[in-house]
C-alpha cells in the first residue's frame, strides 16, 4: 500500500509517502512542505498547494491519501485555513478517483507513539524510528505526514474488516450500507 499523508496547513501544508503494509518494515518515499507566502492571496494559496498536491500524485502514485481531521482549535482562522487546505488535498485526491481517509490528530499521535497525547517531539521521533531516518523530518509539518500515511497503513486493515463487517450486517437486515 502506497499512501500520500497530507498535513494540512495554509503557510505549510506536509506532505510525506510512505510504502508499505501493516506488520512489515515501511518505507519512506518521499517527504517535504508545500509552502505559500502568508501574505499572499487566499485564492493564489489555494491554487499553489492544489498545484503542490498534485505535484506529489504525479510523482509518487499514491492508492491512498490520508489527511488529518481538521479539529476545533480557539483559533478560527487558522481552523479555517487548516480546513481550506484539507478541502484542496481531498480534492485533488477525489478528482483522481483516490481514496481518501480522514485521521484525527490523537488517532495518528496514538498509531504512531502508543500515546493519543504526545508532543511534536516525540511524533518526529517516532517517525525517525518507523522509517529508519537519520533525522526526524523538518518542518514537524512533514513529519506530521508521515506520520499521517503510516497511521493509516496500520489501521487500514482493521478499519476495512469494520466496514465489511457494517456492510454485512446492514445487507442481513436488507438495508443498504
């Protein structure tokens, strides 16, 4: 399984592919930060990360893209840009016809280091560990999206049985799932 996590953000938004399938040695594909100027227009930041995003499909191929959950933070507009940008990675993904998965923060935080409330710090850590890096990915965006693809690999195959499982049950009942 070949997956894109994408970190959403406005001024960097990570980006990280990581290969691989749950219970095996994964790989790092490739990591990095589509970056926008703050001051730029918020449509001209839009079109420069779908342009980023579809920069990293094209080169890496991706059978899945698992982007993080926006979440309610106290600050609405950097929710706000979190959410814009994880409309744009959706997006891109979509249009393609690749699957998305949404992930909350806690949930990779917790697939990745064992804890739901761990540090950037330790997230990076981890990450570095996984993937047998020299060094934790910088900006932690990137890391971040790692950390992302690698949640998802994980949980991909427990999630799937869930969903058969749903599905069969409703298709007993005769309803649609």
């Amino acid at each position: 399984m070949r997956v894109l996590g994408v970190d959403p953000g406005l001024t960097r938004c990570g980006v990280g592919v990581v290969e691989g399938v749950a219970g095996r040695p994964l790989t790092m594909l490739g990591v990095g930060v589509v970056r926008t100027p703050a001051d730029a227009d918020i449509g001209a930041r839009l079109v420069a990360i779908e342009r980023g995003i579809e920069e990293w499909l094209d080169l890496h191929r991706p059978g899945l893209v698992a982007v993080e959950r926006v979440f309610a933070q106290h600050n609405v507009r950097t929710v706000m840009g979190t959410a814009q940008a994880s409309a744009i990675a959706m997006l891109c993904a979509s249009r393609r016809g690749i699957p998305v998965a949404l992930h909350t923060p806690s949930e990779v935080k917790a697939a990745v280091t064992g804890s739901g409330r761990a540090d950037k710090a330790q997230v990076g850590a981890m990450v570095t560990r996984l993937l047998r890096l020299d060094a934790p990915p910088r900006p932690a965006d990137a890391a971040d999206a790692l950390a992302l693809a690698i949640c998802h690999i994980w949980r991909a195959p427990a999630q799937n049985r869930l969903q058969q499982a749903v599905a069969a049950h409703h298709a007993s009942k005769g309803r649609p799932s």
